[in-house]
C-alpha cells in the first residue's frame, strides 16, 4: 500500500484538476464555437462570427477591469468558483440560441466568466504554490494545458464535421453539455480549496518543539494587484 497523501499534497492535487479542467475547457470553448453555430445549429459562419466578436468584445470592453475588481472582492478561489459557474450556465444555452443576439448572449456570458478565471489564476498560484520557482512551472503548465484544449476543440470539430449526417448532431450537442459539467466539478474543487485555505492556521507549537509539516498557506497577499 503506498502512503497516505498529506493535506497539502491532496490540495496541490485538487488544484491542479481544476485548473487543467479549466484551461482544457476554455481551450475548447475558442475553437468549438464558432463551427458548432455554423455546424450544429445550422447558422450562417458570418452571422456566427459577427455574434461571437460583438458578445466578446462587448465582455472585454466592460468587464475589463470589473474584473480585476470582483476578483479582488470575492478572493481568488471564491471568483474562480464564480467564473465556473457562470460558464457552466452558460454552456447547456447553446441548445437554445436561435439567432445572433442569443449567440452574443452566449459568447458575453462565457468570455466574462473566462476573464474572471484570469484576472484571479494569478492569486490561484500564488497561494498554492509557494516559491517562485513552483510558480513559474505552474504558469507554464496553464499555457500548455489551454493550447492542448485549442487542440481538442479542433479534433472535436472535425470528428463533428465528418460525423456529420442527418440527424447526426448528438456529438455538438454533447459537447456543451460536457464542458458544463466540467466546470461544475472545477468550480467545486476551486470552492473546497479555498474554504480550507480561509481555516485558521493551527495554533502554534510549544516553545522547543518542532511542528511536524508547515503552517498551511493562508490568502493573504493574493489578490490581483499582487
């Protein structure tokens, strides 16, 4: 039988399921939607696109530094929670979209939440990772982790394409819905992470004594100015 995990060990684990299922997530998310519209709703790729960009864009211009904000507010594991849970609201609505203004609809709600994941990964790290070292790894992993889900999302689309029949778009269809409930199960582990990171530090050991593995990590100083 191999040893048991310890508690930070468990939560390093955690943290980085949620953030490879983030990352993957929104990596299929860039390169899905546009064909899916087109695709799997039958929507001209011009209305598609345009919707797509005005709904983006529109999150970009007003959420911009909104963001930053609400991460700083609500801490960083608690805006990440709230990121998921916009996106995976966000993602079963694609079922519905009938016309371009629900296509922007979409395309607001998800980007909005995707950059309120960004605005708080920062303090994501900083408080799981300590050392700049591990930082830096965990920075590049999240990149490399976004670019494998731009990969996804193009295999995904083309299995879509050539799957393609009448009747045949349970895949598009199926994908919204997988991605939904990966960012429910991301969402959660970002909210558990982060209630145990806000318990208070267990008190300290008596003079002399050793305490067997160190104090937990605490939020302090990870907010998005940080």
């Amino acid at each position: 039988m191999g040893r048991r995990l310890t508690a930070m060990e468990r939560r390093h684990r955690g943290f980085l399921t949620a953030m490879a299922v983030d990352a993957l997530g929104s990596g299929v998310w860039i390169t899905f939607s546009l064909l899916y519209f087109g695709y799997g709703r039958g929507m001209a790729l011009t209305t598609a696109g345009a919707a797509l960009t005005a709904g983006s864009t529109a999150a970009l211009l007003l959420g911009g530094l909104a963001t930053g904000v609400l991460a700083d507010r609500l801490g960083p594991f608690t805006a990440a929670a709230v990121s998921c849970a916009v996106r995976a609201a966000a993602f079963p609505c694609y079922l519905l979209a009938d016309g371009p203004a629900a296509v922007a609809a979409i395309a607001f709600a998800v980007a909005s939440g995707d950059r309120l994941y960004w605005a708080a990964h920062g303090g994501l790290v900083k408080s799981t990772a300590p050392g700049e070292e591990r930082q830096r790894a965990f920075f590049a992993l999240l990149n490399s982790l976004r670019n494998i889900g731009l990969g996804l999302g193009a295999l995904a689309v083309a299995l879509g394409a050539a799957l393609q029949s009448p009747g045949g778009t349970a895949l598009w269809n199926a994908l919204p819905l997988v991605n939904a409930a990966s960012f429910v199960v991301a969402g959660l582990l970002f909210h558990r992470i982060g209630t145990r990171l806000r318990q208070p530090p267990p008190l300290p050991p008596p003079p002399g004594d050793e305490p067997a593995h160190p104090a937990p990590e605490t939020l302090t100083g990870t907010g998005y100015r940080d």
